[in-house]
C-alpha cells in the first residue's frame, strides 16, 4: 500500500493548520509590524535644517498650516530658555505663532495666542502641544494645559482654539472655564484615573460625518498605568467629545505625540517610539480602515541622526540622557498639502548645533 499520498496530506493539512493559527494569534495581537523590501514611510524624509528658533526661547511642538497665499504657519510651543525645557514647559509654555513664505523658513514671531490663565482651574498654566487643522471652514487648534499644581500631571486636560483666520481672533471652545476634554469618571474605561489625564491631542474629521479627537493617556496612575492612545468621538465640531471604551492600539512599549491624517485611503497616526517597537528614538505610522482600530504601523521616521551626519563632541543637549549615542525628534507634525504629506516638523532635546535653547527642525517628503 502506497502510503506517501497521505503523508503528503498530512503535511498540507499540518501547514494550512499552522498558517491559520498564525493568521489568528496575529489578529488576537491587534497589530502587525509592516515590513517589506520596499521604502517606508520614514525613508521618504530628507533633512531641511532647521525650521523654527527664536533666541531665549525654548521651542518645542511646532504645528504647520499652508494658507491660500502659499504662506505656512506654525503654532508653536514655546518659554524662556533660562528656565530649562523641564520644568519650564509645566509652568510657563505658551502657544506663539510664526509666519514663513516657504514651508522650511525663515520663520518670523506673529504674536501669542495662549498662555496659561494663573486662576488655578484647569488652564492655570502651560498652553502646549499645539496641533492646527481646518475643518469645517475654521482654523482648529486643540492643545492641553493644567492647573499650576506640583503634582500637574493626572492635571492635564485638551482645550480647543477656533477661528474663521490664521491672524485671530482665535475663541477658547466650549469656554475659558471648562477643558474639551477630561479623563472619564467611569472606572470600567482603560483611561479611568490617568496618571497623565489626557493630553497631545489631535483631531480629524471623519468621513461618516463626526469628528475624531485622538490623546495620549495613561490606563490607571503612575507608576502602574501604561501609556497609549484613546479616541473621543462628537457630533459636532466644538462637542461634547465622548471617550471611547478602549484604548486604539495595543503598543507594547511607550508612544506619544500623535498626528492624524489620511494617507493612501487610510486613516493614519504618527507617533514617536521611544522605547522601540521598531527602533528606539524613531517614528511610527499606524494605519486603521476605520479610525477606531489601528492594526497595522510601520517605521513613520528615522531618528534625527539617521537624516544628518551629527557631531557628539558638539551637540547640546537640553532633555533627555546625555550619554546617547544618537539623536531624535519628538512631537511630529505634518504640513499636509492638497491631501498630500509635504514636511515634517519635529522637536529634539539635543540642539545639534550646539546652541544654547532648543529648536525645531524640518524634513521634506520625497515621493
């Protein structure tokens, strides 16, 4: 009797067996790792300088807008450089818009938009993380804030500017007194009690018609919460915002600072890696079908160091370990041009110049 017909059965059904499971533990895993032999996202960035300085002044998450004229502006954080990029932008950041004719500069001061209130509510102190868009006919900008406590972090709250111009006046949503957005008060959602209540916002307006605001968070207090991203969900541009049960993505590893916008009929987010899902000091681009479920990323940028030959001897650093061997950007932002990404704009705690405040640099997409 010929038995090699069912071995060779066997092993067909052994292997079809294997795929499927594997298909399944990587589903049950909620996300997959993108690589291929073809260019990456992060490959397509070429280092343009610096975009954003201003002397004394820390500057740190710059937000671009393109308007009709061609001018890009930036929304930037930004406070005085004496007092160190920690714990000065607790206290004092402030949001400050620039003016350029060209999307990598030079960029000129326009005026400060917002600045912490000093009333102990919930916007006492520390306008930061600004991040444009233009929806609906107005310029958005959605950014947090806490309340001047020692202990500001659970503190952080999402605020929201909107105007009909780039020039102002820009009016505080739903007003000066109450945040857009706060942790929820219902315990059985991944952001209840936040160790960093919610912050480095980033909103979209969805193809169905509502508008979805993405934020960092943290699932319970410090030390035991794990960062990641959360989804609030309106029907209205200016609210209410209503926090989604569950957290978006099932990272593994701390990210931070995301940026939404639609790439190739996706819904993407843009965060960093800090600690390296793929490479520490990196980027990564998420990709979702439906905006609520972020299964697939890939390598969103290199670290700084890896777009621009850089002298160790020579940096200064101003955040972060001094002995890295390496440079990184931070808080990614996108000038989004004709639905097409055009520049990127990234904070660093190393000035790799060696200047005395830290700037922002800038790196155009090459298709």
């Amino acid at each position: 009797m010929n038995i090699f017909p069912k071995i060779k059965i066997l092993i067909i059904t052994v292997l079809a067996f294997l795929i499927i499971n594997s298909t399944f533990e990587l589903n049950e895993n909620s996300h997959t790792y993108q690589n291929s032999d073809t260019l990456e996202f992060a490959d397509h960035w070429k280092y343009n300088g610096i975009a954003l300085q201003d002397s004394g002044y820390t500057i740190w998450g710059a937000s671009p807008i393109m308007d009709s004229l061609g001018k890009t502006h930036l929304f930037a954080a930004r406070w005085p450089c004496n007092l160190k990029v920690d714990p000065g932008w607790r206290t004092h950041s402030e949001i400050a818009h620039y003016i350029a004719d060209k999307p990598n500069g030079p960029f000129r001061f326009n005026q400060v938009i917002g600045r912490g209130k000093h009333n102990s509510k919930w916007n006492s102190a520390g306008f930061h993380n600004p991040s444009i868009s233009r929806i609906d006919d107005n310029y958005i900008i959605v950014y947090i804030a806490n309340d001047g406590s020692s202990n500001h972090g659970p503190n952080q709250r999402i605020g929201m500017l909107i105007s009909k111009s780039l020039y102002g006046p820009w009016k505080e949503t739903p007003d000066e007194d109450e945040p857009l957005l706060r942790p929820p008060d219902d315990s059985t959602y991944w952001c209840y009690n936040s160790g960093c209540g919610v912050n480095n916002p980033t909103l979209i307006k969805h193809p169905n018609g509502k508008y979805y605001l993405y934020f960092k968070a943290m699932s319970g207090p410090r030390p035991q919460g794990k960062i990641s991203m959360g989804l609030a969900i309106s029907e209205k541009l200016e609210g209410p915002y209503i926090i989604q049960k569950n957290r978006i993505m099932s990272n593994d590893r701390i990210i931070e600072d995301g940026f939404a916008f639609y790439y190739k009929g996706k819904i993407c987010l843009l965060t960093t890696d800090n600690h390296g899902m793929i490479e520490e000091g990196g980027g990564i681009l998420w990709y979702s079908e439906d905006g609520m479920n972020f299964n697939r990323y890939e390598k969103g940028f290199h670290r700084l160091s890896d777009y621009v030959d850089v002298d160790f001897d020579k940096v200064k650093v101003h955040y972060g370990p001094h002995n890295l061997n390496y440079a990184k950007i931070e808080r990614p932002q996108i000038l989004i041009v004709d639905e097409k990404p055009k520049y990127l704009y990234g904070a660093s705690g190393i000035n790799i110049y060696g200047g005395d405040c830290t700037v922002n640099y800038v790196f155009k997409f090459l298709e």
